[in-house]
C-alpha cells in the first residue's frame, strides 16, 4: 500500500511512501525499545548533552524542515519559520 502526502492548499502530492508491514512495524517497535532502554541508562549530563546537539542540529536546518512544514500543511513559509507556529 502506498501512503501520500498532500498539500492541503495546492493538493499536489509531496511524497509517496511504501507502508509498513505489521512485521516491519513491530521491529521498529522493538528497535525502540532497545534504544530506550540505553537512554534511560545515561546520566542526566549525558542525556542533556546529546539533547543539547539534537537542537543545534534542529536550530541549522531550520530552513529545511520550514519547507517541508509548508508542504505537508500548506502553511505560508513565514509561519512555517515561526517559533511559535
């Protein structure tokens, strides 16, 4: 089965996805449980350190995901850029 996504506004189609089996679903479920289980390990100095990179990462291609936020809901660039959109 494939899975679209739409542009609300121009209802061009974004990207198509191949779904997931419920096989495939239940490894991904399982894979994340495993990562949390090492997360949970950590320290709180650790945790807070990776989550720290994990906004810079965010806060640098925040260009790229404004755009992506603009295709799938159909959102102006300038509120897809919002901090508070």
């Amino acid at each position: 089965m494939k899975i679209k996504s739409v542009n609300p506004y121009t209802e061009e189609v974004n990207w198509t996805y191949d779904a997931l089996s419920f096989g495939n679903c239940e490894d991904q479920i399982e894979k994340s449980r495993v990562a949390f289980s090492g997360w949970v390990s950590l320290s709180v100095g650790k945790r807070t350190t990776y989550i720290s990179r994990a906004s810079e990462v965010l806060r640098q291609n925040k260009r790229i995901y404004a755009e992506i936020i603009k295709k799938e809901i159909g959102k102006p660039i300038r509120l897809s850029r919002s901090r508070t959109a």
